[in-house]
C-alpha cells in the first residue's frame, strides 16, 4: 500500500486508525443520531452540519465516528488538517505546550514560539523584502486586520473583492463576501466602501484571457472606485466558497501590477489555498505573485485556530503601536502546532505530494467527464481540485444533483464538501496525509453516486 510520506506511524496516545473505509451502521448511525438530537436542544440551529456524524477519532485520510464507522476525508475540515488529523509531531508540540502554559496574551507577555512564527512566515511567503507578520485566530479576523493595516498605511478608504468572493462571515469580510446565501442574507448592514469586479471565470466567462480579464476589472475599478480613493484590492488566488475558481494566468499579476502602480495594497487572501494546498507552498507562486500582504489561516497549525497577515514591512509598521490586537491572537499552543505542521510540510514532500494527489484526482474526475457531460468542468491545482455540475443542454448550474451526489457519497462514507455561487461544485480537498488506496475507493464511491444520480 502507497502512503504518503505524511501518512501517520504510530500516533502518538491517538487510537490506532484503520485506513480503509468501513461502515458498520447507517450513516449516520445511533450514537450520531443521538447526539444530533442533543444538538438540536442545545447548539443554535444556525450552525448547521453537513454531515452529520459525530468523530470520535481521525488522522491520515480517514475519520472514525462514534458508531464505529470509519469514512474517507476529502473534507480535512474544510482544508485545515493538511499535514493530517492529529500529525503525530503537531500531538507532540501541543502536548508539551500546554503543560508548559497555555495563555499569556502576547499583548502583556511575550513568548518566543510567536517570534518563530513570525520569522517562518516571513521567510516562507513570497517575495524576498522584509516583511513583518501579526498573528490572529481566524481568518475572517486575519482579513479584518489586513484591510485595517492597508487603510492606515494608504490614507484611503475603498476596498475591492471580486464576484464569487469568499472572505468570512463577520461585518467586513460578509461585505467582502459575494454569495448572499447563507452567509450574508439578513444580517446586513454591511461595512461601507466595499465594491466588486468581475472575476476571471474561464468556465462561465467565454473564455477569455487573463489579460482581457484584468483589463476588465481595472477598467470597472478606475470608473466606478478610483485609484485615488482605493486601499486595497483582495483576492483569493484560487477562489474557494466561491467554487474553486482558478483565474486564467495572467490575471492575477495583472492586476497586482495595477495596483503597484496606483498606490493600492494587493491582498492574497491564501486562507484556502495556503500551505502546499494548490502544490505550490502558496498558491501565489504558482504564477511568481509577491503580494503586498498575505493572509493565511486554515492549513498553518494542523487543526489548531490560527492565522497570520504576514506583509511588507513598511505597509505592516504603519499603524501606531497598540493599533492591532486581540486577547488570543497567536495563542502559544496554536503557534507550537504551527511550528509543527509547516516544519512537517518541508520535511516531509508535502508540495509533491499535493501535486500528486491533483495528478490522481484530475485523471480519475477527467475520465468521468469524458462519459458524463452533467460535469461540466474539472480545474484546480494540487489536492484542492473540484468539478462543476451542469444541464449539459444549457450548461445552466445543477445545485440539485450536486446535492444528490455529495448526499449518496455521505451514505456510503465518504466525506465530500459542495461549494459554488450556483451551489453546483463539488470539492476534494483531502489530507496530504491520506493514501492512494483511500483516493481509488472515495472516487470509485463518488463514480457510482453520479451513476445513480
Ligand atoms: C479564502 C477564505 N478566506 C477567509 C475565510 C474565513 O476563515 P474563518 O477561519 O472561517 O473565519 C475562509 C473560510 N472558508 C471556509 C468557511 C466555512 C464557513 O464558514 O461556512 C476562506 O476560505
């Protein structure tokens, strides 16, 4: 059996995973059932679960519930546990920490483990000028902070995202966020100076090119914004929510160096895509981007709540000392997994072994494709790939029999996530810990699901 070189060895105290999908229940199954009940009485019914099977243990590519069954990842918790679920060294560096302390708030007193991040993060992302990193705990709080930093360091207020955007779900970044459903509808208003530009979508767009694309945009943010008047631009190098959408090349530097040239702070928003996610370490070098600034989350700490805005130096220094903050932000125990995780991916192929899994995954869903035209499109790049469902008579979105496929794929105990403006993709972004033999079978799962379908 194949495993990746991240693949577990003997998890440290974790139970002893098989890694093979094996469903002794429906799923889900009793014990689930009961605590979804539980869940209803007591967790607010806003906070839905996709689903919903309670995990009792997980780690390389599989996750074992509390009835017994074991499911294939193609989730990695909406792509956070990259290096995979309970990585043996993140166990470790967790576990020493805690004993150590677990809380001091940077803020009122330092610790080291901060600083590292800091420094790793500030060798790692692209572009060789100094840089300085803040460190926060979710995403939308790392965006939040981004947007903040370029508004002081500009002078300027307006802020530009895209359609199909994906930012987060507090006041900003939902007015970031292009769907309205569920994220944004009836929690308006939203932060003013927020506008949108048209995104480079080769599958819907009519194919045109990354240039025509850019010029597009910029031509729609000179007219309706102003350079004079914009702070930042912010993008995600490959859409997520939105429906992994990958723009055509020369897209992104395009518009990076309209904003150079106009005072505006570019913002990579590599929160999904970060972290040898795309097989690149960031999805920004796939085309050699240098943002202004970065934010990642997600893949940075196998699982623990971290994220970063990681920019240049003299955009990141501007604002006044106690300008930026938080009680949690950089938590040492998140920042001893993150140590873990990112010196796990250089130590252990992680790149390579992404891109090998985008090889697999693309061959598998392509052949599909060639026999199915309800999938529309295959794109992504690495172990963040995903195909988009259609009427192959009008190319119009089929959210319902992309509901259908990931629901049969659930049943039969695969864990598949659907994404999309038009709620009509269907994502893998598995662990980089998973194995081959767990790949065959999950898609063998997700072929038969669309042949029933
Ligand atoms: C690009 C990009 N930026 C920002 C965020 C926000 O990160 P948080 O850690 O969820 O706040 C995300 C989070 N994506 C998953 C959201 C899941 C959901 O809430 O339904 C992202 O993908």
């Amino acid at each position: 059996m194949t495993t990746s070189a991240l693949a577990p060895t003997a998890p440290i105290g974790g139970p002893t995973l098989t890694q093979k999908r094996e469903l002794v229940t429906a799923i889900p199954g009793p014990r689930s059932l009961e605590l979804l009940e539980r869940k209803k009485q007591s967790v607010a019914a806003a906070i839905g679960i996709t689903l919903p099977v309670f995990v009792e243990a997980a780690g390389g590519g599989v996750v074992r519930d509390v009835d017994g069954n074991t499911l294939i990842d193609f989730g990695s918790g909406i792509a956070v546990t990259g290096v995979g679920n309970s990585a043996p060294a993140v166990v470790e560096a967790v576990t020493q920490q805690v004993a150590q302390f677990t809380h001091t708030c940077f803020m009122v007193n330092g610790y080291e483990s901060y600083i590292e991040v800091a420094e790793k993060l500030n060798e790692i992302t692209p572009g060789d000028h100094e840089k300085r990193t803040a460190l926060f705990n979710s995403g939308a709080e790392a965006v939040e902070n981004a947007i903040k930093i370029a508004r002081y360091f500009t002078g300027k207020q307006a802020v530009v995202a895209f359609d199909h955007a994906y930012h987060g779900r507090t006041n900003l970044t939902m007015g970031l966020t292009a769907k309205s459903m569920p994220y944004k509808s009836g929690f308006g208003p939203f932060a003013s100076e927020i506008y949108r530009a048209p995104m480079s979508y080769p599958f819907r767009d009519g194919g045109i090119s990354g240039d025509e694309a850019a010029a597009r945009a910029i031509l729609q943010i000179e007219k309706q914004v102003g350079a004079a008047n914009l702070a930042a631009i912010i993008i995600e190098p490959i859409q997520g929510e939105g429906g992994f959408i990958e723009p055509a090349p020369g897209f992104l530097p395009a518009l990076s160096a309209w904003a150079t040239a106009n005072n505006v702070i570019f913002i990579a928003d590599e929160v999904q895509t970060g972290f040898a996610r795309t097989g690149d370490l960031f999805a920004s070098n796939h085309e050699d981007l240098v943002p202004d600034i970065m934010v990642t989350a997600k893949g940075i700490a196998g699982g623990l709540p971290l994220s970063a805005v990681t920019g240049r130096a003299d955009v990141m220094d501007a604002a006044h000392v106690g300008g930026l903050g938080g009680t949690y932000g950089g938590n040492p125990i998140a920042c001893a997994a993150a140590l873990a995780t990112i010196r796990t991916f250089e130590e252990s192929g992680a790149i390579n072994r992404a891109r090998e899994i985008g090889t697999i995954f693309r061959g598998r869903l392509n052949g599909l494709r060639a026999g199915d035209p309800r999938i529309g499109d295959v794109r992504g790049r690495g172990a963040m790939i995903a195909m988009e469902i259609i009427d192959p008579a009008t190319k119009e979105p089929d959210a319902a029999l992309t509901s259908k496929v990931a629901a049969a794929a659930h049943a039969a105990g695969v864990i598949v996530l659907t994404c999309g403006t038009f709620g009509n993709v269907i994502r893998f972004l598995p662990p980089l810990s998973i194995s081959n033999e767990l790949i065959a079978d999950g898609l063998d799962v997700v072929r038969d699901a669309l042949a029933k379908a």
